[in-house]
C-alpha cells in the first residue's frame, strides 16, 4: 500500500505530533514500509496456528495468605513526621 504524506500527516494529527516537513519526507517511506510488512503478514495462511492471547504460556501463580508478624505501630511511626494517634499525620490534600 502506497502512503501518502497527507496520511502521514494525518496521523500525526492524530498523535498529537508537529512534524516540520523534512520529518514528514522521513516518516513516509518509513510507515509506508511498515504498513507493507503488516499487510504481508495478513496474507500469511494462519488456518493452524492456534489463536494466542501471549506469546509466551503464562498462568498465574497464587499463593496462599498467610498471617505474618507485621511491624509494631511505635516502630512504624518511629521515623514520621508527624503523628495524630496511631497514623501518619499528611497535609489535606482537598478541601
């Protein structure tokens, strides 16, 4: 497929991009080969290939919760600025 710069154009547009005309001149070619290559691989017979959601087989792996020791409150306010009782106290942060 032939890409024109006014495509180009339209496209940075929609990207948000100010390309200067000799970016312009750069990009085409270099989208219009990438288009090339994209419809090269829809012309691929895919008829076997199982549909794939990644590339790699992934699979979660869960853990059970456990109920650990956590750090008593006087040490984890030990180093806080500020304090108003058991918490951190912060700046507001609305109104």
């Amino acid at each position: 497929m032939k890409l024109t710069e006014e495509q180009v154009r339209w496209v940075a547009h929609l990207a948000r991009l100010e390309l200067s005309a000799a970016e312009l001149a750069a990009l085409t070619p270099q989208m219009a080969a990438i288009v090339a290559y994209v419809d090269q691989l829809g012309q691929l017979d895919t008829s076997g290939v199982e549909p794939l959601s990644h590339a790699l087989p992934l699979s979660n792996v869960f853990r059970e919760d456990e109920v650990s020791p956590s750090l008593p409150v006087a040490e984890a306010l030990a180093n806080a600025p500020r304090k108003l009782g058991d918490c951190y106290a912060v700046p507001a942060v609305l109104d």
